[in-house]
C-alpha cells in the first residue's frame, strides 16, 4: 500500500504549530483523501533525524525520568502484557516494533514470552540492547521482511503517530501476525478533550516527530480495513495522560513549552536548547506543577471514562480479508 500524498486540493488547514524544540514552523491539516489529520511539512527520513537531539532517547546507562516513573510504567506495561493474553492464540512470539527504552518488551519477556524488538537508529536501539540485552533490529518493519505469520502478538506503542501514513505499516503487521494473532496499539487521541482545547499547546502533538493525529473514528476505520477486529478500547494510561493535562495546562499559560517535561527528564537526557529560561518560569511551573496534577486525576479517569482521554488504546486481533 503506497502511502497518501495528501493532494493539496483537498487539504483543510486546522491550525499552525511549531517545534518547541527548533522552533520551525509547521501545519496541521486535514486530509480530505485518506481522513487523517497530518502535520506539514512532512520532513524526509534524513531532515527528521535532526528533530531529535542527542538527549531524546536518554543515555544508554541513564533514566529518562525519574525512578517513580519509570516504576509505573513497569506496572502497566505488566497489565498490558497481561490484557494481550487474554486474546493471544498463545504465549509464543512478540515482535515490539519501535520498542523504545524496551521497558514493555522486558515485561512480555519475564512473562515467558519470545521476544523481539525494532527502533529506527542505532542510538535508539542503544538501551534495550546494551542494558537490557534484549534482540532489537534497526530498520522498518517492511525492510526487516519478516516471514508470514511469524507472530502471536505485536504491538505498536506509540509509534503510528510518527508515520505519514499508518495504513502501510498496518498492513504489513497483518502480514507478519498469525491468524487470530493479538495486536496492541497505543496512540495520542486527537479527537479527545485536551487536544481540542489545547490545540497547538497540547503536549501529545509533538510535531514534527507526529507526522499523523489519530483520532479514533480514523484509528477504528484503519485497523479494520487493514483487517483487525476491535476487542476493546481503554483510555486508561496514567503514565501519559495526567502528565500531559498538566504539560498540556502549563503550555496554555503562556510558558516556555514543555519546560516541566525537559526539568523531569535525566541529566543527559534533556531536550530543550540554547539559553534556559528565567529563573521564575521554572519557579512558576513547578509552583503549578502539583496542584494540576491533583486535579489532573479526576479529569483524566473523567476523560478516559468518557471516551475523550488524552491518549487511547486498542487491543484488536487479526481477521482474514
């Protein structure tokens, strides 16, 4: 499947946003042809790896954010690893296609799974390697030509978000996936709450490393059209969205964008460039920091019981076209 070219005739522009790493400028539009919401211009494979500084995936040997978290998201990673059993064909083979830090393909690992793993650059693959000993490939899913039906399960964990179009990675899980095979997919929920009243401020939007902006009419219809049937959706990921309601909030106030989250993340980690910003922007994020995050905790189980939570999950399972 070639992906859409996003045809200039039949694209609505839904708002301006910029790179609160670079600060280059950018469009969010709708895409008359495919359905999506996308981010333009789309950098090509070489520019959009100047998008991401040295810090962005965190030093090999080094945390990205603070014990607690990391904590946390060991936990539910643990119930995702769990939820994909309930649906599985068996507990066999797992292929974590842009596994990241590798912290949930750890946790497919302990549970007695066979596990495999892919990033798209060497520094990426860096710490699940090298500190987790965990066999992750570089390259794209399509490149790494796996055999058909190689997997019982795959997930995809916040990784459709930064592709131009979706449905050519969905395709090729399908092709990978074992009849009946469990397929996990976790994205930022375009459509939800905090994205509409944050717009260009919201935390999850993220361009240019979002290249596409899921909602979940536009996820439900790609999932089944690549042939995936739904076994149930979940707004519930705490890791993700009560901080984003409160760096979500914090950019609303007219501070530096996303300071809170580059003060959280490790030493050689950070992301932020250049000077850093007064002294009293900081003192007035963290001062804020805490009673957001309280209030964050009702808003967000409200969002997720409503369907509008700042990020969605879905567990879904293979058909046959």
């Amino acid at each position: 499947m070639r992906a859409c070219p996003h045809p200039a005739d039949q694209r609505q522009v839904l708002f301006p946003a910029q790179d609160y790493i670079t600060g280059h400028r950018f469009e969010v539009i709708q895409c008359g042809a495919c359905g999506f919401a996308v981010t333009l211009p789309q950098p090509s494979g070489a520019e959009m790896a100047t998008y991401y500084p040295a810090g962005y995936h965190g030093a090999a040997g080094g945390r990205r954010f603070p014990g607690p978290v990391e904590w946390l998201q060991e936990a539910l990673y643990a119930r995702r690893v769990r939820w994909v059993e309930s649906v599985a064909p068996a507990r066999g083979r797992v292929l974590d296609v842009g596994c990241g830090r590798g912290l949930l393909l750890r946790e497919f690992q302990r549970a007695g799974w066979e596990v495999r793993g892919t990033e798209m650059s060497d520094g990426a693959a860096r710490y699940p390697r090298e500190v987790l000993k965990l066999p992750v490939e570089v390259g794209s899913l399509e490149a790494l030509a796996l055999p058909v039906g190689h997997f019982d399960a795959l997930t995809l964990w916040h990784v459709l978000e930064h592709l131009p179009d979706p449905r050519v990675l969905l395709a090729e899980v399908h092709r990978v996936l074992k009849p009946g095979g469990a397929f996990l997919v976790g994205v930022p929920n375009f459509g939800g709450w905090e994205a509409r009243l944050a717009r260009a401020k919201w935390f999850h939007l993220d361009v240019p490393r979002h290249l596409t902006h899921l909602t979940r009419p536009a996820l439900s219809r790609a999932l089944a059209e690549a042939g995936f049937r739904a076994q149930g959706w979940s707004g519930f990921a705490p890791e993700y969205d009560a901080f984003s309601f409160v760096q979500s909030a914090l950019n609303r106030c007219g501070l530096r964008h996303n300071l809170l989250y580059n003060f959280l993340r490790g030493q050689h980690a950070k992301v932020l460039p250049g000077t850093p910003p007064p002294a009293w922007q900081l003192a007035v994020t963290l001062l804020l920091a805490a009673p957001l995050g309280v209030l964050s905790l009702p808003a967000t189980a409200l969002a997720g019981w409503a369907q509008q939570a700042a990020t969605m999950t879905v567990l879904a399972t293979k058909t046959e076209h």
